[in-house]
C-alpha cells in the first residue's frame, strides 16, 4: 500500500473500447434448457441430431465481469464489459484487489495479455459488509453480486480498497 500513488476522487468514469467484444455467458436452469442448447448446436455445426456433443460443465462465480489488459507482463489497463464493446475504465479499483496481479513473473509473457473474469465477494465478507452498512444505517446491498458491482464502481478507489473484494480468471 506504500507503494501506491493516490489520486482525487473522479467525477465519473473514462469509457473504453474492447479490442475483443466481451460476450455474456448463458445460464441453464433445467435438463431442457441443455437439450435446446446442444439441439441448435448441432444445427449450427450441421451435424445430425444424434451425433454426442462432449460438454464441460461448471458453477458461474456470479460477480461483475472485467477484462485485464498486461503489456509486456504488467498490469496496465482494466475494464468493466459495459454494453460488450465499450466498458468503464476501473484500473485503479482493481489494482486494490489482491487477487489481481500487477505484474506477472512469468519470463516468457507476450506483448499484450488479456484476461477476462469476475470481480466477486465471498458469501461471508458480504455479510461483514452489510453488518457494518446496518450499523452505520447506510442502505445494505441485496446480494453479494450487487455488492461486487457497487465496490469496483466507486469514484474514490479507497471506499474499494476496504471491501473485500476478489478475482476469478
């Protein structure tokens, strides 16, 4: 924390253009929805409809989407996904997150790196949160998503920085 510059608070967000559309994940709720799914996979593959589609399945880690951009292995640009091709430029309230890192150690990197995954709140730190929120009669957030997504778009990066916020890659 030392070694960190601080900043005013902004007045709002600077927009930013994804190099990469930043597409939503679909949810599926029942047997029937990946039936209908792999159904019009198939027809968009061409192929029969008895033909095996190997699926991977796993839980969503439900928070706010980001992209982190690394040039040269360091850690210099992270997005909110906004509308998919333009989000909120949120560097300094990543840069708060330990789970994120600024530079990567690995000696081979590439030029430029993005990474794309979830600013989310564990079940517990929510909870802390919301206590301190009751307590202090602020307005306490309904979920831990909304929670995540109120934390990493806050003007003053400081209020970021004391939630307990995390990244999923």
């Amino acid at each position: 924390p030392s070694q960190r510059v601080g900043v005013s608070v902004r007045g709002a967000f600077s927009k930013i253009q994804h190099a990469q559309p930043m597409l939503s994940l679909d949810n599926a709720f029942s047997s029937t929805d990946v039936t209908d799914f792999v159904s019009r996979l198939r027809r968009f593959l061409g192929l029969l409809e008895d033909t095996p589609v190997e699926l991977i399945a796993e839980p969503k880690v439900d928070g706010l989407s980001a992209s982190l951009r690394y040039e040269n292995g360091v850690f210099v640009l992270g997005a909110t996904r906004g509308d998919g091709t333009e989000g909120e430029d949120v560097t300094a309230n990543l840069l708060t997150i330990d789970d994120i890192p600024k530079k990567l150690n690995e000696s081979d990197v590439r030029k430029v790196l993005e990474v794309r995954g979830e600013v989310y709140m564990k079940k517990d730190d929510f909870h802390h949160l919301n206590e301190i929120r009751a307590r202090s009669d602020e307005p306490v957030f309904s979920n831990p998503r909304n929670a995540a997504a109120g934390s990493l778009r806050q003007l003053d990066y400081s209020i970021t920085d004391g939630r307990r916020l995390h990244f999923f890659a």
